[in-house]
C-alpha cells in the first residue's frame, strides 16, 4: 500500500497495455478483466477479488461536480462527505497535494478503517482544475492489488463534457436490492432479497465444540441457501488448528419470510465429523455422524448497505444465541446480530 501512495501520483504518464478501456463521466481509464463493474445508480464501482486469500479491492468513481476554486476546501469536503460518514477513519496515514498537469491538481489521502474486526484501507483521489472537481476512491484489505491501482491512476485520461450545475447534484446514493413477492405456488411467503446463498465466518468455536480442546486459531464458515420454492440449505465447517477434526453441519427444511421475519423451519439436522485429511484443512475419513434437535427459529431481518466495504448485508437478530448460529457477532451496528454478505459463496464447503 505504501508504494501504492508512493507512486500513484508518478505514474499518471506512464501508459499501460494490455487492458480494458472504460469511461464514466469526464475520465476514461484501463483497468484488467479481472475487474468486474458493480452497477450503481450515479457512482461507477469496480472490485477484484482472491477468494483463496479472502482478499479484495475496490474502486469507486463519483460523478464530477462544481469545483469551489480552492482544492482544500474541495477534498475537505469530498472527505467528509464519501469517507468520515462511510467508514469512519483512523489517523491519516499520508497526504500530498501535486500538480497533475493541464492545469489540474491531484490531492490525496489515505487512512485505516476497520470493518468487522479485519484491518482495511481507504485512499481518496480528488483531482480538479479549478472549475470541476471528481473524487476516486480505493478500497482494500491488502497490498496484492496495488499494481492495479498503479495502472488506473497511470491510465486516467479527461474528456471534454460538461461539468453538472449545482441544481442538478447527484444525491450518491445507492439504489437498493430488488423488492419482496410472495411465490404463487407455494402457502408460504417468499421475500425474494433472500435468494441465494448468504455466507458467515469468524474465528470462533462452535457452540458444541469443547473450547479448551478447538484452540484459539481457526474458522467456523456458516452458509444459507434459499430456494425460490421456500426450502432452504444450511452448511457449517468448522476447522480448528488445535483440533485434531473437522466438523461439518448440514441441514435443509422450510423457511418463510414476512413483515420483517424470517422463520427457518429444519427438517433434518446432520453433525459429521472427519479426520484432517495429511493434518490440512481437507476432508479425511468420517469418522462419526449424528443428528441434531431441529431448532425452529424465527429472526428478525433486515438488508443493510456497507458502503465502507461496498455489499449488501443480510443481517439476523433474535433474543439470544441459537445453536445453530452460536454467538452473536461482535460488530455492533445492530444488537444481538449475525450478519451474511455473499461474498466466497462458491468456495466449496464440503471438500
């Protein structure tokens, strides 16, 4: 990151080959096939990611608008307004204020930001030359992407098009997941947000594990899955270091969802237990397998946007901890709370 901050600005003359050609707004930039677009309603976003690293970084363009003619009083507000109210940031790491070129000038910054107990990175970009200003911003969790920001900073380019009057600001807000339809076929009531799979992990031992034999160090992984039809499927694996077994959850049942609740109804509920296949983290022999209690619970949900780290969340509530979910999480944004994004959904949790 620090070499990122180092030679961004050093870069804006070096071409690059190569990539992809976009435009948005006043700019058009290079960025590589592995950037897919994240549609929005008037900011363009860009994210990669390493689903074997848990990795991923973003980039966000915001539409130009009307410059004050002081570039500091520019950027104070973009950053009030794009980074202190979105991802509440540490102590500045660095700043610098430089020329561009034609006239116009580059200032960035770049702070911490914490977002569910994992370390993150925010860099705003503001360029302007007086009369427009136009604010980028980065996003990551580490370093592995930063020869991709390099390449986007070096490939911006500026267009003549017209800058927007102050009556016709865009809001920057985010348009929202599509709205709730109950499925024809079926008594139950189906939310159609929910479709798909919704995945969970953190570095805690499971509710029916022994905490002093699963150690410190390892990961629970929880995913649902819901069906249109209104049944759904529950996956857990659990690994520990210390621990000499991996332990997996399956279960599928009924689930229903209306005015903000969100009943799951098992049917089956299986616990197996395998060997660390040559001590990794891969399935060995099954060593045992048994059936847990169906647990009915009804949540409490919501769908919430984490502009800081760019997804929608599903997140669940109820009055205490359930065997299924275990503990609550410790990000507090809402009590008494799970939250799911559907990032790494594809990672095979079975294997």
């Amino acid at each position: 990151m620090k070499l990122f901050l180092t030679y961004l600005l050093l870069l804006f003359s070096v071409p690059v080959f190569a990539q992809s050609v976009h435009s948005f707004d006043i700019v058009s930039f290079s960025l590589a096939s592995t950037w897919k677009k994240e549609a929005q309603q008037d900011w363009l976003a860009y994210r990669v990611e390493n689903p074997a690293k848990k990795t991923y970084a973003r980039i966000l363009l915001y539409p130009s608008l009307p410059s004050s003619g002081n570039p500091e009083t520019d950027f104070q507000k973009e950053w009030n307004d794009l980074i202190v109210s979105n991802y509440k940031p540490g102590q500045t790491i660095e700043e610098s204020l430089s020329d561009y070129k034609d006239g116009w000038k580059a200032k960035l910054r770049v702070a911490p930001f914490v977002h569910n107990q994992v370390n993150q990175a925010v860099i705003l970009l503001m360029l302007t030359d007086g009369k427009k200003k136009m604010s980028m911003v980065f996003l990551t969790n580490t370093e592995e992407f930063q020869k991709d920001f390099e390449d986007f900073g070096s490939s911006l380019k500026f267009a003549s098009a017209p800058v927007q009057s102050l009556t016709t600001v865009p809001t920057r807000q985010v348009s929202g997941p599509p709205a709730s339809v109950s499925n024809p076929k079926a008594p139950v009531q189906i939310d159609q947000k929910l479709i798909g799979k919704w995945n969970r992990s953190a570095s805690v031992s499971p509710l029916f594990a022994n905490a002093a034999e699963w150690g410190t160090s390892g990961y629970t992984t929880c995913r649902y899955e819901f069906f249109a039809d209104g049944t759904y499927q529950y996956t857990e694996r659990n690994f520990g270091f210390a621990y000499e077994d991996i332990i997996l959850v399956r279960e599928s049942g009924q689930y229903s969802a209306d005015a903000g609740v969100l009943t799951i109804s098992p049917a089956n509920t299986q616990i197996e237990r395998y060997g660390k296949k040559n001590g990794v983290d891969e399935l060995g022999n099954l060593k045992e397998k048994k059936s847990r209690t169906p647990e009915k619970v009804a949540y409490r949900y919501q769908f919430h946007y984490f502009e800081g780290i760019g997804e929608w969340n599903l997140v669940l509530q109820a009055d205490r901890p359930t065997q299924r979910d275990g503990n609550f999480s410790s990000n507090t944004t809402f009590p008494n709370a799970w939250y799911f994004d559907q990032r790494f959904t594809e990672v095979n949790l079975l294997k």
